[in-house]
C-alpha cells in the first residue's frame, strides 16, 4: 500500500530548520549558565573556607621570669624556655606575646594585651616558667619585683592563674591551654608561718587543658640542662606536626615521670570538648 505523499514547501523545511537551531543554542545557553552557577559556588565555597582560616586565632601569652632578687641566685632556665616555646608557638602560627624578667605591672600589662586578642574561636595559650606560690586554694605567678613576706603579700603582688583563665574565659576563647612551670621550692617559705609546697590543684573550666610541672603540693628539683625538664619535653612533642595538644601534655607527663622513676610526676588536668591542635595546617606544612 502507497501512503500519500504530503506536499512540503522548501519554506517549511527552513521554518523547522530554524526552530531546531533555536532549541539547541537554548539548551546550550542554559547547560553554560548551569555550569556558571555550578563555578561561582565553588569559588565562594572556596573563599569562604580561606575566610574561615583566616579567622581562626590563636593567641599566646609567654612569660619567663629569672632573676628575683630575694633568691640566692637567678634561674637561668625559664628565660630560655619562654624563648624556646615562643619559636616553636610562632612556627604553628601562634600570635605570641613574650615577657621576659617581668615586673607585676608588666604582667597586668600583658594580660590586658591579650585580652584584647581573644575573640570567640581563639586557641589561648598561657605559659608561665619561674617562682610560683599557692595561698589557700589558688597558684600565683610571682613577677619579679614582688616583696613578699607573708601569704596577704602573695595576694597584693602576685599574679594568679585562675584569674588568667578567668580572663579568657569572659572573652569566649574557644579553648584554653596553660602550661605552668613553677612547681619550685621559692625563697619566701621559710617567711611563712605556714606554707604549702608546690602549687594548688589549677581547676580547669569548660574546654580548658593545663599542664603543671609536678603534683600539686609537690616541688620539683630544677635540672643542669639549658630547659627545665618539662619545657625540654614538651618542645620534643610539639615538633610533631599538627600534634594533638592533650597528647602533646599526656606524653610529656609520661616522659618525665619515667625519666624520673616516679620522683616528678606533672599535673595534666582537661575538660577539652573537642580536638584542639597545635599547629595548622599551613604552619605544619611549613
């Protein structure tokens, strides 16, 4: 059987032509478009991540006190390691504030410093190497132009850790770390009628890790070396990179008890929330 054939006209052939050409630039044109839209969320997802980096603070306020002129002769050591610490800080990209011999003012001064760094996602870090005294529940930073001879003098000149965290604890840090090493016999005792050795258990307060060169109301012995021992370990975990901050502490606390056989034993105390690190991504690469 024959089908009829339908007459059709060059101009409807050109028509349709036509008609095609138009659908398939209109697909085209819509696929670029899509993949534009598809490029600009890349590129502000990109920069948004860049951003965010950007703003990830973190803080840290060094001090090394050494020469006390109630004590029978300068510590050499805390001035090194506030230096030591400061180097190996900055390389993991660490903002650091270091002060060296420094007087109460000096240290009120430096406190107020980084108060003004923190923000909400600041990593806070607070070192402190040289004297330090407790008075009934509370460790103090003794600065080294203090005239301590009772515990109410300790109050007046000194300059106390949880004060500190109380610090960055009102200024929303994200996280807390202190490393404290000033589990010394110091030269005020004997004007003690009653005193205690060492430093007083350091409460740590939500998302907070601290580091004590010994149990608290124990002293721990000073070494011949240039570094106090447990600022000589701690270097050793830091320059693991992107290293876990309560690793970093847990081993060094490991180390040095071992090392000792038991006769120093440091305090690590946590309430970390979250996997806080010492260097980032960048800093570790480098």
């Amino acid at each position: 059987m024959k089908l009829p054939q339908l007459p059709v006209s060059r101009r409807t052939i050109a028509i349709a032509a036509a008609f095609a050409a138009t659908v398939s630039l209109a697909i085209g044109a819509h696929a670029a478009l899509n993949l534009r839209a598809m490029d600009a969320a890349k590129a502000v997802g990109t920069e948004l991540g860049r951003e965010s980096v950007k703003k990830f603070s973190r803080v840290a306020l060094i001090i090394g006190n050494g020469h006390y002129p109630d004590a029978n002769a300068p510590l050499a050591q805390p001035i090194n390691d506030a230096r030591a610490l400061s180097a190996s800080l900055r390389h993991d990209g660490f903002d650091v504030d270091v002060v060296e011999d420094a007087t109460r003012d000096d240290m009120a001064r430096a406190v107020d410093r980084l108060r003004g760094k923190i923000r909400s996602d600041s990593v806070v870090l607070l070192f402190f190497g040289g004297y330090g005294v407790q008075v009934g529940r509370e460790s103090y930073m003794i600065p080294v132009d203090a005239a301590i001879w009772n515990e109410r003098d300790v109050r007046r000149d000194g300059v106390s850790i949880e004060s500190v965290l109380e610090v960055m604890k009102s200024q929303g840090a994200r996280a807390k770390l202190v490393v404290v090493d000033a589990s010394r016999r110091n030269p005020y005792e004997r004007r003690f009628r009653s005193f205690s050795h060492g430093l007083a258990p350091i409460s740590a307060p939500d998302n907070a890790l601290i580091l004590s060169s010994a149990t608290p109301g124990k002293v721990a012995e000073d070494s011949s070396g240039e570094h106090s021992v447990l600022v000589a370990e701690l270097l050793h975990h830091l320059d693991q990179a992107g290293a876990n901050a309560e690793a970093v502490f847990n081993k060094t606390r490991i180390a040095i008890s071992r090392a000792s056989e038991g006769e120093q034993v440091p305090s690590v105390s946590s309430s970390l929330l979250e996997d806080i690190r010492f260097a980032t991504a960048d800093a570790a690469g480098g």
